[in-house]
C-alpha cells in the first residue's frame, strides 16, 4: 500500500456565501492530492503524456462529505493506493482539517489510454517499476 499526503490552504475563491469549500471544488483537490503523489515516486503527469504518450482520464470518482473545509483553512489531502494497478489506477482520497478531523472521504479511477491510438492499455511499465516496492510482502 503507497499513502502521500500534501496540502493546500482553502482560498476565498474556492469558497460559497458560507464561507465553506464549495462541493464543486473537491474533485480538484482529489486531482492536487493524485498529481502529488505520482510526483513524489519521481514521474510527472507531463511527463507520462509528453514522454511517454500516456493519459489518464477518469472513469468515476465518488465523494462523501463529513464536514465542511473552511476558508482559509490548511487542508490535508491523504492519497492511498491500495492495489497495484493494472488496466486501472484507483486513488482513495481523504482530506483532513487542522484539527485532523476527516472532511471528505472518497475515490477516483482512472485508466491508462495510449495518447497516439487512444486505447485503452495496461499500466505502463514504468509506473509499475516506482509502485511495486510499496506492495512487496515482508
């Protein structure tokens, strides 16, 4: 299992009239918390499109709200693969407040496409290299 943790602060433009994180927003903080963790194994989403053709779309993403995110607010965004992928990648994603109190919970799958073809493919060997240490058994 792989566990990233980053965070972002909630800007006043991400917020509705009550000063909470707008529902609409906390797919883009699924997306922060994905892009940061494929960062710190060393790849890059640019990198996988631009050097290696590979994109990344999603095919769902689920959210379940606890609590609000509040303007201004420093927000935890924890990211875990729980599995190796293979023709999909699923990110569990929960963000947490500064007290450590769960906010949202949720997922997102996405699969691999081959940029020239745009078909689906298997997880690129290079991603799967930089994964496999985390789900080796002791």
């Amino acid at each position: 299992m792989l566990t990233h943790e980053c965070t972002k602060r909630v800007r006043y433009g991400e917020t509705d009239q009550m000063g909470y994180l707008y529902y609409g927003n906390y797919a883009q903080y699924y997306e922060i918390g994905r892009a940061e963790m494929i960062r710190s194994l060393g790849l890059s989403y640019r990198a996988m499109e631009e050097e290696h053709n590979v994109l990344m779309p999603v095919m769902t993403l689920q959210c379940r709200y606890v609590r609000p995110a509040l303007y201004d607010e420093l927000i935890t965004i924890r990211s875990t693969l729980r599995h190796l992928p293979q023709k999909t990648i699923t990110f569990y994603m929960e963000l947490f407040n500064e007290k450590g109190k769960l906010v949202n919970g949720g997922s997102v799958k996405l699969c691999f496409i081959d940029a020239k073809t745009n078909k689906s493919i298997e997880t690129p060997s290079y991603l799967l290299e930089k994964l496999k240490p985390y789900f080796e058994e002791v």
